[in-house]
C-alpha cells in the first residue's frame, strides 16, 4: 500500500485549540495591528539585551521558516511584547502575561524546552491559593508542551492535578477548561500509543460538549477530527469516515470560516484509503479539489491547494496512471511556480526556471518535486537525479537563512532524505550504465549528505584567512543580505491581504541574492567556491590526491539500503546494498556490543565474535579487495561511523583473537568526515607552530571523576620520548593559552558526552577554584590551534550523537572545527594500560616515519603480537581510530625528527666507514 507524503492527518485547527485551551492574553485583543507592528520593530531593536530564552524566539521571529498559521502570528506578536513589557526588572504576577506570551512564542516556534522553561519560571511567582485560575491555565499550558516534549508522564500528572482542581468548581466539569483537559489527556495517550485511553478521552470530551447545548459546535468538529485520527491507527475505517462526514456537515452548517473543508476532504480520503476503497478516495480527494474554499486558497502561501495536487498524484500512482499522475505533480509546479508555459522536458533550463521562479508557497515545491521523483521512479534515474539536484540546490539556499547551529540541524535532517534520494537514483543510473558520469553525480549526492556544517564551517575560516572582497562587492552581498532579512520581516508582518505581495517580494529579494551568486561565481570564483558552493569535489581530484596507494570506500544509509562508494586510480565502484536500516544498525551495534562491553569480555563465544565480523565484513565487501598494503581511507555515515573497520575478518579462521584475520592486518586504515575535508586536509595544512609535542594529564583528586594512574604515566613517558612538553594536573585555562603554540598535543583524560546537546560535551582537565575544568565542545571549535595532529588519550572522544547530514558530533569533531587535519580519538571507553602501550609505539613509529594511519596499523599489531587470551581482544586495542590527514610528520618539527631523519644515513656511513677501514689494515697488514 502506497504512504501517502507528509501528513495528511494534520489537525487544520490545532491553534484554535490551543487558544480555546487557554484564553490568550488581552494584549492580543487590545492593540491595533498598526501598533502592534510599531511594537515588532521596537522589540527587533532591542535584541542585544536579549537574555537565552528571548534570543531563543527571537531567532523564530527574524531568522526560522515561515509558519503561515494563526498561531504563528499570534505567536510572533507575543514575543513583540513580551520584549517590550517583560525585558527587565523583577518578573512579578503583574508582568505574568508577558512571560506567558513568550512562552507560547517559545512553543509555536518548536522551543519547547524554553518554553518549560519559561512556565517553570512563571510559577515560581503564581500561587495557587492567591490566583487559581491563572495557576490552573499555566499548568494546563505546561502539561501542553511536556507532550511535544515527549515526557508524557509529567503531562499526564499535570492534567491530572489541573482536572482535580477544575473539578473542584461550580459546573467545573461542564466548562471549557475541564474540555482542554479531556482533549490533552486524550492526546497525550494518543502519542503513547494507548488508543484505547485516547478513544475513551476524545469519547467524554464529545459527550460532554453535546452537554452544553450545541450540537453543531465548532469544537464538536475539532472532537471529531481528533477521534477520527485514533480510529485511523486502530483502522476502524467506518467509524473514522462517519466522524469526517459529521465534521465536514459542521463545517457547512459554519460556512467554514477558516477554509478548512478541503483537508476536511483530504482526511475523509484518506479514511478510505485505509478501506482500500480508491474509487471513494479519489471522489473525495477531488472534492477537496473543487471546493469552493480554495478560491481563496489558491493565492494563499500556506495554501491546501497544493497538497491536493501532490496528494492526487500519489493516489494516481497508485492506481496504475502514471500520466495522470504527472499531470498533477506538473500543475502543481505550474501553478506555484506561476510557470504556465514550464516545459515538460527535464534538464538544466527546467531546473533554473524552478530555482528563479516567483513561487506562491516554498513547502509545496519541494512536496512536488518529492511526487515527482516517485512518479518517475523506475522509468527514467536521469530524470530523478535532475529533480534530486533541483531540491538540493533549493535545501542549500534554504539553509543561508539560518545562523544557529541548533536549527541547521533540524534543515539537515530533511536535506539529508534529497541526499540519500539522490544516491539512489545515482545508484540505479550506475547500474545501467557503469561510467565515471553517475559515479560522480552519487558522490555530489555523498558529499551534500556528509558534513554539511562542518565544512561550510572550515570553507568560511580559509575564506576569511584567504580572500577578501573588493569593498563595493562587499557593500552589495551585505546589502542583498540585509534586504532578504527585511522582506522576510515584512512577510512576518503582512496580514491576509498583503501575504501574496510579501511573498512576492520575499522571493524576488531570494532571487536578486541568488543571482548576485552567479555574479560572484564568474568574478570571484575562489571566493564563491568557498562561501557559496555546494559540494564539488570531482572524482579527478580525489584520484589525484589518493594516488596509486591508496583508496577510499563511502558508507552511507538510509532507511530502506545502505550504499558503498570505492574510488581508486584503479577503478570506481558505486553500488546498492538492500538492506532495512533497523537490520543494519542491529548488525553493528551488536558487533560494537561485543567491543565496548568490558564487564562481558569472559562469557562472550569467540565463534560468535567471528561470525558476526566474517558477515559483516562479507556484506560490504562483497567483491575483490584493493592490493594488501594500500591505505585504505574510510568516511563512514550513520550506525557505520561507529564501528572501527579494522576488526572485520577478511575469513573465519584462528582459534584465539591473536591470530584471527583482522582487516587490520592487512591495510592500514584511516578515517574521514567526508571526501573534501579529506583532500582539504592532505593538501593545504602545515603547520606554523613552533614546539612540537606537548601531552597533558588531568588531576581527579577530590573529583567525582575516577583517577588515571596510567595516564599520567603515559604522558610524562611520552614528553620524554618526543622531546617534549608536559602537564600534570593541567588546567582547562593553561590548555587555552599554550595549545596554539604546538604541533602535537596529547590530551590523556576523560571525555564527557551530552548526547542532548552535543556541544556542551567536555574535555575534563583538573578543577580548581576558578574553573570546573570542563572545557566543552563549543569552546574547543572556537580555538584557533596549530596542531597538525591531536591525540585524544581519553574515553570515547569519537563517539557522540549521529545528526543526519552531520555524522557523529563527537569531541574529536570540535577539533576538526578549529582546524585541526588530524586526530586520533576512541570510539569506546579504553583500557589505559593498553592505551598506554599502543600510544608509546603509535609515537615511536610516527618518529620513523611513517604515515600515520600506518604507525596506528603497527602499533595495534605490535600490541597483538604481544598479547595473550583475552588481553588480544578488540576491545583493548581498536577503539582508537585515525581521523583526517595520515601524512608522515612534517620533517624539520624540531631536533628529536632530525635525529631520527639523520640517525640511518649517519649509520649507514658508519658502517662504510668501518667496512672500508678494517679492509684496508688487512690489505696493509697481509
């Protein structure tokens, strides 16, 4: 059965419920919309004083996609507010309203965490015994937001304690709060998956509103949508399309107000779809298509109308008509692009008449282009990897609107799924024709899909250090920028009749930027390549640089395959490994189980270990190994960056994990974030510092942090070997100022991750009174290092969350962002003893010289070939991971490299020396 795209299940009228909920403040009802603009300008002027939680909504009203619902504005005109009556002074119960108005901007604009924030606070200063009912409205409010927070169970008390007190009043029960709260219960309970506490919730709120005497209620038709969604999941159609049928009369008998008849329809179509009754969902799909309430909607930026068109297409699909199908999904274009005359032809032109088109709505675009990719699907991959291209351009410009690193990540995540749709067609042309043309349009798909902020982050530094602009040039881009942000505003601002001519210019000022674009491309191309490109990096490049040593293998996944990418000087390979993300991700994180589980080392079953990495390795590479000895260059997305290749067995043989065939024995091994970073890497660092080597160690003492006796150990023995510098007890601001100075740093403490906010992960150094010792992510990227390698002796310094579009945001990626090529980190929490051995023989190669992904391979096999029983095990020595650039370190470091560079010439001339010496006095002496 077909799914449907995007959520034909959405409820048209869930910010009427939130306002019915809860009466919203008088500010709404009491101020002209002339001043409540004057308010919204004054309020942006004042954004400097803005503590986190305004800067916070702040961000939704200047700088996060448009939300064209009421809620919204509501919303947007809150926060003016708030900014103007709440921005100093002690919060009190008089400014309550402002608070509250914030927080509701906070939960329309997705914050919902500050905006629980911003209850909790509010009640610090409402008591129920002086105003009831506020408190009662507020905790109803917060129950609200701990649900999009997904804490049912502090919802579920909240209402509870909200009922009780509601309850507790004259006619308590028959009012409209007690239906607030019926409705949230029943939600709440929808979300947990209990349908059968939902349907009996939404049932009491039904019965209770035909109590009050209006049969034909507009909240009876919002209780009847709500209870239609808990009869979908628990697929009881007939009773679904009755409640529809109730809901859409109510909507009649209301002459439907808010235009909302056309989902109403689209709903009801749905209902029978789930019947498999098409014959009725296309008659009501096309009912909502012909209602009369899309004369409005057609002009309408947040418009029904165009999910209609896509939704039919789907539906057409379906049933086997292709060209109907396309007939919907290009009006749909036609139409909100306000390209009559678009041609049906796809190529280059097609795409930049989308790209320059003055849309009436952006969302439906990408919705079509996402219809017409299915369409297409198994008839033409060419065509699909032009739309793919359409939508990604469109993703990239998209995301130039955002400067908080919170909010990229949630546009990543959608810019991801083009990626990986992209890579799939890529995958099917390669199939049919095997050249280096799809090969290359898979790697831009690749490429768009990892790292995304990473390396627009390492683009801008070389930017800023490396090119400049002429100063009018400069003028203009600020310009165009300043005048995109003031047409989004006045967006923010319009009311209905002025939506379509904001829009309008909002898309021309878009335009006008993009265009400036190409203008920079022809004038400016090193600077535009930087600042503005998408990911470019060519096959030819790549092959360039990896030489005839070496080779690099793409793992990527998605929720349906996985894809492995090999590119050599020898051969490209691009293929699609079937396989559902759930099974993929149980395979690895069952291999990793086995690695980073110390407690179950003892009862684990070699057999098992060696079936599962034998398969594992058989499923991605199913095919001839490059030569034994190539380096092999790894950049790995999703549940694969966080298993160490190095532990895969090439076969099944060995009876002790000493003597089991190890990729590891075979290749050298490194790793990247994506195949640009890489190059960018091997090609432009060297480094300006002056030391060379400098290890720290942290002191736990009177910490709650456990003590690394083997550390310290390991830090102090390696300053010696390497002629270096070292700290024990190493403070987190001693680190700040020296580490600039160094070549090498080698940090020898523990990690700590914050998977809820990854940039708050630390680096924990020794606390004193001054300082935590913490030095966290977001400080790390802000450093300005000139490190050409950074050790990360520590637990788990590679592991972090995985972000769509992003990889893993690990420790070791803060590093990555303040310019460092090259680190090695840990996947899993290590053993120091065998931490400490295999560091002192990683040093002791790289001073040989050595390649870096080489001296890790050496070390870790040294440590095998020295080790017995369960001491061989992986989990003792591949947590630690090469990561970036693996060239030898750069000669001339400093005296301790020259003196390995000059120890085997001077050796050799020794010998000759003495060789020649000894000869001649036996020549003399015979």
């Amino acid at each position: 059965m077909l799914a449907f795209p995007r959520s034909l299940l959405f409820n048209p009228f869930s910010d009427i419920i939130f306002m019915y909920r809860k009466s919203p403040p008088i500010y709404f009802f009491s101020l002209g919309a002339s001043a409540a603009l004057r308010l919204l300008r004054y309020a942006t002027g004042l954004a400097g004083l803005l503590g986190p939680s305004q800067k916070s909504a702040a961000r939704f009203l200047l700088g996060l996609p448009l939300r064209g619902t009421r809620s919204a504005s509501l919303g947007q005109l809150a926060l003016a507010l708030f900014l103007c009556l709440g921005l100093s002074a002690p919060l009190s119960a008089q400014k309550g309203p402002a608070v509250d108005s914030l927080a509701q901007a906070l939960y329309f604009s997705g914050d919902c965490k500050e905006a629980e924030q911003e209850y909790l606070r509010l009640l610090e200063t409402i008591k129920l015994e002086e105003q009831p009912a506020v408190y009662q409205n507020i905790i109803i409010s917060l129950a609200g937001v701990y649900a999009c927070l997904f804490e049912y169970q502090k919802a579920k008390q909240l209402y509870f304690e909200a009922r009780s007190l509601v309850a507790s009043q004259a006619n308590g029960t028959a009012s409209a709060p007690y239906l607030t709260i019926l409705d949230g219960l029943a939600g709440v309970h929808h979300q947990m998956g209990d349908l059968l506490s939902a349907e009996l919730y939404y049932k009491e709120y039904l019965e209770r509103e035909l109590r009050r005497g209006e049969p034909k209620s507009f909240n009876r038709s919002i209780g009847l949508n709500n209870i239609s969604l808990v009869y979908y999941d628990q697929e009881k159609w007939d009773q679904a399309i009755k409640n529809y049928q109730e809901a859409i009369d109510i909507m009649k008998f209301h002459k439907d107000p808010y235009h909302s008849l056309p989902l109403y329809y689209l709903n009801l179509g749905r209902a029978y779809h789930g019947k498999k009754d098409l014959e009725n969902t296309r008659k009501y799909f096309l009912l909502a298509l012909e209602s009369d309430s899309l004369a409005y909607e057609k002009s309408n930026p947040y418009s029904f109308y165009f999910s209609i068109l896509y939704n039919l297409s789907y539906l057409e699909l379906e049933l086997g008509q292709r060209d109907k199908a396309l007939g919907y999904v290009r009006r749909c274009l036609k139409e909100n692009c306000q390209l009559p005359n678009l041609s049906e032809k796809l190529d280059e032109n097609w795409k930049a008449a989308i790209l320059n088109a003055d849309y009436i709505s952006e969302v439906p675009v990408w919705d079509a282009l996402w219809a017409y990719y299915d369409v297409l699907a198994g008839q033409d991959p060419q065509g699909q990897l032009l739309i793919a291209q359409t939508a990604m351009a469109m993703q990239n410009r998209y995301l130039l609107r955002f400067e908080d690193e919170n909010d990229l990540y949630t546009a990543l995540d959608y810019k991801g799924e083009w990626a990986d749709l992209g890579l799939r067609a890529a995958a099917a042309a390669y199939a049919e024709k095997k050249s280096a043309q799809p090969f290359q349009q898979g790697l831009y798909f690749a490429e768009e899909g990892l790292a995304a902020l990473l390396r627009s982050k390492l683009r801008k530094n070389e930017q800023l250090s490396l090119l400049q602009l002429p100063a009018d040039w400069a003028k203009k881009e600020e310009d165009l920028r300043q005048a995109q942000k003031a047409a989004k505003l006045a967006l923010l601002e319009a009311d209905r009749a002025e939506e379509a001519a904001a829009q309008k210019a909002y898309n021309q000022a878009q335009i006008a930027y993009s265009q400036f674009q190409d203008e920079l491309r022809e004038q400016f191309p090193d600077y535009h390549q930087l600042n503005y490109s998408e990911a470019s990096i060519s096959v030819e490049a790549i092959q360039n640089v990896l030489g005839p040593k070496r080779s690099m293998f793409i793992f990527l996944q998605s929720d349906s395959a996985a894809y492995r990418m090999e590119l050599s000087q020898q051969r490209l390979s691009l293929v699609r490994l079937p396989i559902m993300q759930d099974s993929l991700d149980q395979q690895i994180m069952s291999l990793r189980k086995m690695l980073s589980n110390y407690s179950s080392l003892k009862q684990q079953d070699i057999a098992d270990f060696k079936e599962q990495a034998h398969a594992l390795y058989q499923f991605l590479f199913p095919k001839e190994m490059p030569a034994q000895g190539q380096e092999l260059i790894f950049i790995n997305e999703g549940s694969f960056a966080l298993l160490p290749f190095e532990v895969l067995l090439m076969d099944q043989k060995g009876e002790d994990f000493e003597q089991l065939s190890y990729l590891l024995r075979n290749y050298p091994i490194s790793y990247s974030y994506s195949a640009e970073l890489w190059v960018q890497a091997e090609q432009a660092y060297r480094s300006s510092a002056q030391k060379l080597f400098w290890s720290m160690a942290a002191n736990y003492e009177g910490s709650s942090f456990s003590s690394l006796p083997s550390a310290d150990l390991e830090a102090e023995k390696l300053a010696q070997l390497m002629g270096g510098d070292y700290s024990a007890g190493a403070k987190e601001s001693e680190f700040k100022q020296g580490a600039k100075n160094y070549r090498i740093l080698h940090l020898a403490m523990h990690g700590l991750l914050n998977d809820n906010n990854p940039m708050l992960s630390a680096m924990a150094f020794s606390a004193n009174s001054e300082e935590d010792g913490l030095l966290q992510a977001h400080e790390i990227a802000e450093l300005d290092l000139g490190a050409e390698l950074v050790v990360l002796s520590a637990c788990q310094t590679g592991e972090g969350k995985l972000q769509t579009g992003e990889g893993s945001l690990s420790l070791a990626r803060a590093f990555r962002y303040a310019g460092t090529p090259s680190l090695l980190m840990s996947l899993w929490q290590v053993n120091d003893q065998s931490t400490a051995y295999i560091m002192e023989a990683y040093y002791k190669n790289l001073q040989s010289g050595m390649t870096k992904a080489m001296a890790l391979q050496q070390a870790k096999i040294t440590y095998l070939d020295n080790s017995k029983g369960w001491s061989a095990h992986p989990a003792f020595w591949a947590a630690f991971v090469q990561l970036g650039q693996t060239q030898p370190l750069q000669a001339g470091s400093n005296w301790v490299l020259w003196l390995w560079t000059l120890a085997v010439p001077a050796s050799l001339l020794l010998a000759y020396y003495f060789l020649f010496y000894k000869r001649g006095n036996r020549e003399e002496a015979a």
